[in-house]
C-alpha cells in the first residue's frame, strides 16, 4: 500500500521534469549550433590559409 502513493507522486513530478527539459534542450541547441557556427568559420579560415 506504501508503493502507491510513491508511483502518484512521480507520476505528478514527470509533467514538472517535462516543462523543465524543453529548455534546456533549446539552449543546448543554440550553444549547439553556435559551436558549429565557429568551427565553420575556423574550418574556411585555415582553408584560406592553406591556400594561399
């Protein structure tokens, strides 16, 4: 009878857990991006260097 309430409980955590992640996935996407944005541009910088 104990195990019950303690499987409610979670339950009603999980939507809390669910908000929470939606942001910190958003900003693991734009730290993300923004990292492959600098090794783009370090990527065409040495290509540059090395070509001339």
């Amino acid at each position: 009878m104990q195990a019950i309430p303690k499987i409610a409980v979670k339950a009603a955590a999980m939507p809390e857990f669910g908000s929470f992640i939606p942001p910190r996935t958003s900003v693991a996407r734009q730290v993300r991006a923004e990292l492959a944005l600098v090794l783009i541009v370090a990527i065409v910088l040495v290509a540059i260097v090395l070509q001339a």
